[in-house]
C-alpha cells in the first residue's frame, strides 16, 4: 500500500514507465494481503480498499492497473466485508469516472453485477448510491447504442469499398472493446460481436436487480431517472427499442413489491383443476389477465402476465365481484344500478410520482389508435412545468418514443394508482390500478392461436435460468471415468458445495430443474444444488449427487449427458495433478473453473476423520485454508473473467466468488451461442423477458388478424363486435346485479358486459 501512494505522491522522482509497472505490480499484491484479515487493523483494512478504489483512475497511466483493482475489489467484497461496506460509495464514484475506458466495460460490469449478489454490501445505500450504479448502466448503454450508430453511419458510406471492408464495418452491434485489425477474421468479428452484447446484457440486468432490491419508496424516487436515462439512450429514432420496453414493464409490474415480495413469486404458472370453467383473456399493453371460472362453483383463477413476470391468485370471484360492487356504490355514494351508467368514478387516487386523474374510452387491438381521453371536468396534468404530458406512459408502452424536447425540460412522469373507473378494470387491469392506460380489451374467445401462444408463454422461464456442473476430482484421480463414479468428496468440498447453494428434493421441484429428473423415481439422485436471486436462478449438475455404479454404465452415461451438456464447469481439484481441459470432453465445453488447494496437499482420510473431531477453532482455522482459483478458457471464445490470472481465497469466500464466475460465464456462452447462430450480421441476442413480450405481440397480432376477420364477416364496423350468443351462454343465466352471482361463471359474465358497456 505504501509502495502504490508512494508512488502516485513522488511521480517526478521515477521514470512514468517504472511508475506504472511498479503500480501494477503492488495493487495485485495488495490481494495476497486479505488472507490475514485477522491481523490487519480495520483502520489499515479502509486503507487497503481506498488504495485500490484509487487505481481504478490509472486508465491512461498503467491500463492494467485498473482491471486489477476491480479483480482485487471483487475478492475484498468476501474477504473483507466490513472494509468494502465502508468504502463502497466512494469507490462508487471512481466507476462513474472510468466508464468510457471500453476496455474496462466487462470487467466493471462483471464487478457491479457481483456486488448485487451480495446484499449485505449495499442495504445501508442511499439513493444517490443508488443513482450511481444506475448512471453507470446507463452510461455503458448510451455509449453501446452511440457506437452503433457511428458504425452504420460509416457502413452507409462505405458501398464502394471492398467486400472484407464493408463486412466489417457494418455490423451495428459490434462495440470496440479493444484494438480491432485492418481485416478482422470472421472469429474475431463473432467475439467482437458476442462482447458487444455482453456488456448490453450485463448493463439491463444491473439496472433489474439493483431496481428489484430497492424500496417501493426508493422505487417511486428513483423512476423518472431510470425511464429518462433509457429513453435518450435508446438507439431507434422512431420507437422504443424492445429491450427498453422490458425494462419499462419490469419497473410498472413490481413497483410497489419488496425484494421479499418478489422472490416469494412462483415460477410456474399452473392452471388450476376447477372441473368446467369459462375462460377469457384481455390484453393491455404488454400484459394479459386471464380469468378461469367454474362453471358450476365460486372459485376463480385470475393469473396476470407481463414479459417480466406473471402472478396467479385463486379467489371466491362471486364473492369478490359482490364486496366491490357494493364499495364502488358506497363511495360514490350512489344506490346499486344494473350497470355503470358512467365510465367515471369520484374515488381518490394515491400517487406514485405525482399525476392527475384521467379515465380512458375506446377499444383497439392494435396499437395504431390511442384508447385514452381525459375525463370532463377533471384538471388538466399541464399546471405542473416538469410534468409529462398525462399519456406519456401509455405511449411508451405502445412502443412509442417521448420527444427529446419534453424529455428535456419536464423529467417527472404522470403516474398515478387508484381505483378503476369501472367495476370490470378492478379485475382486469394488467398494472395494478395505474391510471391513464389503454382500456384492456378481450381477445377472441376460444381462439386456439392465441391458446397455444400462451401455453409457449407459460413454458418461458420468468427468469434467467443456468445450469453448471460441479465435478469432484480426487487425490490421485485424472480420467473421465474415475471422476464420474465418485459419490463421495473431502469435507472441504462438502463445505464448499454447502456455500454455493441451497439442496432441492428433486422429487419435489415443480420450476426449472435443469433437466433432472423430478419424477420422484431418483435416477439423477435424490437431491441437487440450486440457488437463486431477484432475475436468475441457478441450477448445479453435483456429480457426487448423481447415482453412478461400476456395474452400471446407464447411470455414468446419464450424469456425463447432464455435465456434458453444461456451458462451465466447476471442477474442485484435490488430485494433486493440474486438470486437463478435454478430460471430460463435451462440445458445449466453454469454461471450466478449477478450484485447487494452494499448499497441493491432500488430506488423508486420517486427517479428515481428524478434522471431523475437532475443536470449533481448528474447524475455523480449516475454513481459512487457500484455495486458488482459475478459469480455463475454450480457445474459440474471448470470455475472460477475474480468474483469468488465479485468484486465491479462502474457504469462506470461495463459494460466493466460484458462483460469481460461473453465472458470468453462463451468460456470456449464451450470448456467445446466440450470437454465432444467428450471424455476425443479425447477431442479436434476445433475453428470456425479451422472448416474452415478442409472444405478446404475437398474441395481440392474432387477435387482431381474427376480430377483423370476425368484424368482416358481420358487417360491422370496428368497435361493434361484442360476444356472439353461443360464447355468452357459456356464463349462464344473465344477472344485471352481481351480487346475484351462484356461479363464478355469472359473475364473469357481468364483468364482460360491464367492459362492454364501459367502453
């Protein structure tokens, strides 16, 4: 430490060249110092990781020295904890300053990203920290787009150069990520390519995480600066990019959720067996609310989807339908009529932001006519200068842009929640009561397109889901066959697995299970390692978990199918020989994280049952035992991560750091596989939300292929077109007061007629 500020104080007094070099030297030293933490003062514990914060500013001087901070800073966030709770919002702003260094762009964005998965950092962080982490998102999307446009800029100007030049400069996502040749090979244009939207990748899934982990009311500050920050980067001139609107909807579905909340979600969406039931859908926007009612009972099933996520609630519907009937009466202070006489209500509103009241008329399917009027009578949203105008929201989600100009000088949203204006959007609203929206409108009923479109919707994953297998090597061990029948481990790999996840019965699992077996039958074993966070969850492939018998080669070759077939491997080393990369051979074999005790001593079985019977501070004294960590690399991809050069750490930290990599390098071969099957030229790669909502819009463009095809049959003009009497007999006898209701399937009946006479 004292060598690095030495030499930052006296830079006259040596060469600019021994300086660097001495710099660089010294912050990568700095990371052996952590190891004894329990001999360094918290005072010189604040030194060290200023010390490194301080290097992230050398990007001219010494263009490594950065890069090696960051690896440092990402080991010091598990070694010294406390230290980097401290020191964090000033390291905070040095990432802010260094943001345009592209070289630094995965490296940073790898190191924010990992601080996420450690909450226990950033719980005390305030909203200007907050704003920080999420300027830097946006500056690297800013500057990913700006370079886009520059490169088609110059391929538009570039038709009468040769064929190998032209190919070259005119891929729009290709970011410059480092010095890129005259004629850059074809491998060399795909790894471009794959960085490029890597950092893109990585710089949306920051913004989602640290967003899903804040307070509804850190939520409702930090809105307009988020929605403003995407909407001047976003890169189409004429609409809003698809990344953007997923962004958009991940922020309106869960702003009023907690982190607690929103890990408490399911992950499936299960259609519940109610016997006979009716069925409608509605879209809004980028939502669908399905509604499923008996037929012959009360309950209901009403299950709400977005491209970020969908929910799913059982309810006596009857009941329900009735208690807010009579509400509505009682607060309008109106006796119970038949139906709606007003599309208006007089109910109060609450604010998220600040905004007026509007109600909305029309119906549309498509998103070429806008389906909000203001209501007479009430205020207009204009008294306010840095006010939005009252639809700016639901033009973002048609897809529309907002003007620089408006952007410019009014930077606050209308928002507002509260009551719907009729009984039906109590129930059908796909954002939970947020106003100036497009009326929901029902799509064709008993269309199978848009039935099979959902059920590929149900089938999508709401989050980014990894699987990674995890091998055991033991002492002397080196082929495929001797690593695949190993059932048992040493107890410092028991503890590492132990750290890396939570054990799932399998037998039990109803959500992503990697492709193991769930059947309750245990031919992948009994048990798996999972883990999960606000936007992924992480399924291991636990070789030692898996069955595998001498005498029975269908169990091996079922648990090298599985391995195989995963993008990264952790490999916990203890056979005292270094790995080979092909010793279990797979095509899909891209990285492989080898974890390997530092003093290349392997305990005895002696020495573990030992170690079994020790005192609590021998056990402890084990868990600060070195562990070096090291990324070997397919030679057909760039990915390179902070355990490109070994890292060493201690037991403790090791399974938050392995983990750390290998989600990285999961979505880096993904976005690397995406990218190669696509081609260099439309190599774009399309997230699990992002998949979502092109279903949705799928969905929306077959119902709107049907209506006009059932419009045209009728005669009718748009607008027209209500239930045909074969699909309103399906809800029964007609009621024109719901609290009437003896089905579930009656009540549904009233809500369709009651959107119907509202609109």
């Amino acid at each position: 430490m004292r060598v690095a500020n030495y030499d930052q104080e006296t830079r006259t007094r040596i060469s600019s060249v021994e300086k660097n070099r001495t710099a660089t030297y010294t912050y990568g030293l700095q990371v052996s110092f952590m190891h004894y933490k329990g001999w360094i003062k918290r005072d010189q514990q604040d030194l060290l990781i200023s010390t490194l914060g301080d290097g992230l500013m050398m990007t001219s001087g010494a263009p490594e020295a950065p890069q090696i901070c960051l690896h440092a800073l990402g080991v010091a966030m598990l070694e010294l904890h406390g230290a980097m709770v401290r020191m964090l919002p000033s390291i905070l702003q040095n990432l802010v300053r260094i943001y345009s260094a592209a070289q630094l762009s995965v490296h940073l964005l790898e190191f924010v990203s990992s601080i996420s998965r450690n909450q226990g950092l950033y719980t005390n962080f305030r909203k200007g920290d907050y704003q920080v982490l999420f300027a830097v998102a946006i500056n690297y999307i800013r500057f990913h787009n700006n370079q886009r446009r520059r490169e088609t800029s110059l391929s538009t100007n570039t038709a009468g150069a040769r064929p190998a030049d032209v190919g070259e400069k005119s891929d729009p996502r290709r970011q410059s990520t480092g010095a890129i040749p005259a004629s850059p090979s074809e491998k060399q244009l795909l790894n471009d390519v794959a960085l490029s939207q890597y950092v893109l990748v990585m710089a949306y899934q920051v913004i989602d995480v640290y967003f899903l982990s804040l307070t509804p009311a850190l939520k409702a500050e930090m809105f307009d600066s988020i929605i403003v920050g995407l909407l001047q980067s976003n890169y189409s001139r004429s609409n809003l990019d698809e990344v953007n609107e997923v962004c958009l909807d991940m922020v309106l579905q869960n702003h009023s959720r907690s982190s607690e909340d929103i890990l408490g979600l399911s992950d499936v969406t299960v259609q519940e067996d109610f016997g006979p039931v009716v069925e409608r859908h509605w879209i809004q926007h980028n939502g669908i609310v399905t509604i499923r009612a008996q037929k012959e009972g009360l309950m209901a099933q009403i299950i709400e989807r977005s491209c970020s996520g969908a929910t799913s609630r059982i309810v006596d519907l009857t009941a329900e339908v009735s208690r807010k009937y009579v509400e509505r009466a009682e607060r309008t202070e109106r006796p119970p009529t038949s139906l709606p006489a007003s599309p208006l209500s007089d109910s109060p509103v609450s604010a998220f932001g600040s905004l007026s009241q509007s109600a909305s008329r029309g119906r549309s399917i498509g998103r070429n006519r806008r389906l909000h009027s203001m209501a007479p009578g009430l205020p207009s949203l204009h008294h306010e200068p840095d006010m939005l105008p009252h639809d700016s929201i639901a033009r973002l989600l048609r897809g529309e842009l907002l003007s620089q100009s408006d952007l410019s000088r009014a930077p606050r949203f209308p928002m507002r929640f509260g009551a719907a204006p009729c009984l039906a959007l109590e129930f059908i609203n796909a954002y939970q009561g947020l106003q100036n929206l497009d009326v929901p409108v029902m799509l064709p009923p008993n269309f199978e397109a848009v039935a099979r479109s959902l059920r590929i919707f149900d089938n999508t994953a709401m989050v980014d889901t990894h699987k990674v297998s995890v091998a055991y090597v033991g002492p002397g061990q080196t082929t495929e066959r001797e690593i695949l029948l190993n059932q048992q481990g040493s107890p410092a790999y028991w503890n590492f697995l132990r750290g890396m996840g939570h054990i799932r019965r399998l037998g039990q699992m109803k959500d992503f299970s990697a492709g193991l077996d769930t059947s309750g039958q245990d031919s992948d074993g009994r048990y798996t390692l999972g883990w999960r966070d606000l936007i992924a969850k992480l399924i291991f492939h636990v070789g030692t978990l898996m069955p595998a018998r001498e005498d029975k080669q269908e169990q091996i070759v079922r648990k090298k199918a599985h391995m195989g077939n995963d993008f990264v491997h952790i490999v916990f080393n203890e056979s005292g020989r270094d790995y080979e990369f092909d010793t279990i051979p797979s095509q899909f074999n891209f990285v492989q994280i080898i974890v390997t005790p530092v003093d290349g001593q392997v305990p005895t079985p002696e020495d573990e049952a030992l170690w079994l019977r020790s005192d609590l501070s021998k056990v402890n004294a084990r868990m600060d035992q070195l562990y070096k960590v090291k990324t070997q690399i397919n030679p057909d991809i760039p990915f390179v991560g902070p355990a490109a050069e070994p890292k060493v750490l201690t037991l403790t930290a090791l399974p938050g750091f392995v983990r750390s990599v290998a989600i990285h390098a999961v979505v880096f071969s993904q976005v690397y596989t995406s990218c190669k099957s696509a081609g260099i030229g439309g190599a774009e790669y399309v997230s699990l939300w992002r998949a979502r909502l092109q279903i949705i819009k799928r969905v929306r463009a077959h119902a709107q292929k049907e209506r006009t095809k059932r419009l045209n049959a009728l005669g009718s003009q748009p607008g027209s077109l209500s239930e045909s009497s074969a699909d309103m007999a399906e809800f029964g006898e007609p009621i024109s007061d719901p609290t009437m209701a003896t089905t579930a399937a009656q009540a549904l009946g009233y809500l369709v007629r009651d959107l119907e006479s509202f609109v």
